[in-house]
C-alpha cells in the first residue's frame, strides 16, 4: 500500500493542481511601473506618486483624468485616501483596500459600491453617479456622506453610526432611518420622495434641509418642529 503513496504523479496532474491553486489569485509585482494596467490614464496618475512600490502609496488624486476603469487598485493594500472626481467610472472594486479614510468618487457613473470591507472610511462623496442603494452597515466610523443626484431608494446606515454630515439631495428616498445617527449635525434631504422624517434621536442636529418632499407640504420645517 505504501507504494501509492510514494508513486510519482505525471507532470500533467501537477500542471492541473498547481493551476488550481493558483487560479483567483492576484500576482504580485515587484514594482509600480512593471503592474500592466488597462487604463493608461490611470497608469499616468498613479506613477505621479512617484513611489516605486505599491504599498508605499496611501494617497491617489487622479480627479478629471479621463480614466474609465482602475481595477489595479487592489495592489495598493494600504491606500488611505482616493479621489477619483470626475471621472468616466461605471465599477469600482474597494474590498482590497481596507485602510482607506476618505473616499471621493463624485462625477463619475457608478451604479453599484460595495463598502463592506472598508471599516476605516471616515469620509465618503459619492454625488453625481447612478446609485440605487448603498449598505453603510459595516462603516461604523463613517463622518461625512455625501450622496447627492444619484437614483437612490434606499439608505442603510450602520447601527453605530458616528455620521455628523449626511448629504441625500436629489434621490428618490420615500424612506429614511437616521434613528442610529445619533451625532448628525447637518441633514440633507432635498427633493427626494419622503412622507414622514423621524428625527427624535438627532438631539445635534443645527443644520436641517428637507424641502421638496411630499412631507410637510414640500415645505421646510422650522427648528422647533425638527423632534415631535
């Protein structure tokens, strides 16, 4: 029996489990400019950091570069800061950036963002894009959200939302739950689909704007009427 066990498997099967194991797995590359990005606009951007390996890089300004895809940013594991404004983005992929801070992907065509893996986000502007939801349960430390003129039906803010700014114009919310954000100091929600806004559990709120609702007679509130 022992004999199986010493047989010498034919290069063929080797060929077959070493590929397997390696399928799905990114290769590494020992320097910025040997990565072989699709998109030469983005390319141009990050070799401006001027950072010869990819994990010296926590910060990215890549605004109005014309760039259309940045699937390359899963070699920058300790990225911090991101902007990509105005931009010609449809995805984006954060999962392998778990260090990021602050996030700003305004002016570009984003219909889908998965954030669950970035737990660190403290800073996230999202306007102008083609959102219909976003999840921020796993953001916890999130400050400032900023997701005006997208097509959004749905917010989700995490049970122990730090949320001091949270920015909603132009969306189509008919519904909103801020009852966990509990520091928001600024409130906007202008021209979205909303009946009814609880706001008994924002006891900081200075700054509220929420006209252009069907609550309230598409009128805003004074102060005073802010907690039933």
């Amino acid at each position: 029996m022992s004999s199986l066990f010493t047989r010498t498997l034919p290069l063929s099967a080797i060929a077959i489990i070493c590929t397997s194991l390696l399928s799905g797995c990114d290769k590494h590359y020992e320097t910025v400019d040997a990565i072989p990005f699709a998109d030469q606009n983005f390319r141009t951007c990050v070799l401006e950091a001027n950072e010869q390996y990819s994990e010296d890089i926590t910060e990215l300004d890549c605004d109005n570069s014309d760039i259309k895809s940045v699937d390359e940013l899963k070699y920058f594991e300790n990225l911090r800061e991101l902007s990509l404004k105005d931009n010609q983005l449809a995805a984006i992929d954060l999962s392998n950036n778990p260090e990021l801070r602050a996030v700003n992907l305004a002016d570009n065509e984003i219909q889908v963002l998965d954030l669950s893996e970035n737990e660190n986000l403290r800073s996230l502007v999202i306007t102008e894009n083609e959102l219909e939801t976003l999840d921020m349960t796993a953001n916890s430390k999130l400050e400032k959200l900023l997701a005006g003129n997208n097509q959004l039906e749905n917010v989700v803010l995490s049970k122990k939302s730090r949320l001091e700014q949270l920015a909603l114009p132009s969306n189509e919310l008919t519904a909103l739950d801020v009852s966990t954000a509990t520091e928001l100091e600024l409130l906007n929600v202008m021209n979205n689909d909303l009946v009814e806004l609880d706001l008994n559990h924002n006891t900081k709120l200075t700054t509220l704007i929420e006209q252009g609702n069907k609550m309230n007679g598409g009128k805003q509130r004074p102060a005073s009427e802010w907690a039933n």
